[in-house]
C-alpha cells in the first residue's frame, strides 16, 4: 500500500508506555501518530488523520476538550474515547464513536479501528446513528437498568437512537439497487444491533415496482 494510501491514526495518550503499546499493535496497518496531550493533539489532527485514539483524562485539557475542539472545526475523523473512567450521563452529548475501556485487549483496539475507518465512509445520518449508539452502549454498560429507567436524559438518548434508525433505513431503502453498499451497511448494522434489515418489498424501491 502507498503511504499515501495508508489510514492515519493519531494516537492522544498522556503515558508513553501505554502509547508505545497502541502503537505497536497498529503500526503494520496503519500510519500511527502519537500526541502526549490535548495541545499536541490539535496541533497534529487535520484532514489527513482517519481515526483518533484519545484519552479522557489528561493533565491541562481533557479528551472532552479535545474532542469538541475536533468537532468544532469540523474535521471527519472517527474517534474512539480510550479510558479509565465510567461513562456517566455528561457522555450522551460528546461526539465520540467509540468508547473502549482501559486497558483494551489487543484485538479489541485492532477491531475498533478497523470499524472506525470503515465507517468514515457513511453518510452523515448513518455516523451520527453509530455515534448515538455508541454513548448508549457506554451507559447501558456503567449504569444499572435503575438508573438507566429513571434518567431523563437516558430517555431522550433512545428516542434520538429511534428516530436516527428510521432515518439511516430510509436511506439504505433510498440506495436499493447499490446492493453491494447496502449489504456492507446492513452487516455493520446487525453487528451494533440496529434495526432489522426490512424484507425486499418495504423498500420504497421495491414497492414502486410493484405499483
């Protein structure tokens, strides 16, 4: 593969040891970066950088940080939140796509990269889905079924995972005929237990056809 070619990580950990280690795991497959803390981090994400690894807690600026100055410049890059800590509510209005506790399993970091890069490629709604259901998850995995039941903000979480489920089967049923793209999606999908893929006929394609 051409350096050119070669997927981008950027990997922001304020222990050397611990980057050393995501780094080591990644390098065959991917043009790792490493950033010690929040300022580094900006200084070094742009256009060119696929996926970011980012730290929660750091010394100075925190992954949170971070991650909205990310967003605020409106880069494409996917991010996974590496850390320590316990997702708490604070976590349904950040903008990651993953969060992975520390310290990950090799494959477990491999996957998600690879889930990551891959999905750079979807359409706004379909992100923004997988972006939801990853701050679910986070929750559904920190919290118990109690807490999960009386929180508000929770709530609203899953009405925003539904109404994003029916916007990204929209699309998928706009783009019928590009099977391929849309058997690829459906399987990410299924993986992340989204919704169902509907029969041939709900499809607003099909059913022309069949009018």
């Amino acid at each position: 593969m051409d350096d050119a070619d070669t997927p981008v990580v950027l990997i922001v950990e304020d222990e050397p040891d611990v980057a050393e280690t995501y780094r080591r795991w990644l390098e065959g497959s991917y043009d790792v970066r490493l950033a010690p803390d929040g300022p580094a981090a900006l200084d070094a994400v742009d256009e060119t950088v696929d996926v970011v690894l980012l730290d929660r807690m750091m010394p100075g600026m925190s992954g949170q940080e971070v991650l909205a100055a990310i967003r605020e410049r409106g880069l494409e890059c996917r991010v996974a939140m590496v850390t320590a800590v316990d997702a708490d509510f604070d976590v349904i209005e950040m903008g990651f796509d993953e969060y992975l506790s520390k310290p990950p399993e090799r494959d477990e970091l491999e996957a998600a990269v690879e889930r990551l890069y891959e999905r750079a490629a979807l359409e706004d709604d379909m992100q923004e889905y997988y972006s939801l259901v990853a701050r679910r998850s986070a929750l559904q995995t920190a919290k118990t079924e109690a807490e999960l039941a009386e929180s508000g903000e929770y709530a609203d979480l899953v009405d925003r995972i539904e109404a994003a489920e029916t916007t990204v089967d929209e699309d998928l049923g706009d783009m019928a005929d590009d099977t391929d793209f849309v058997g690829a999606v459906r399987e990410i999908m299924d993986d992340d237990g989204g919704p169902a893929d509907p029969s041939p006929t709900d499809s607003p394609s099909m059913r022309g056809e069949e009018e």
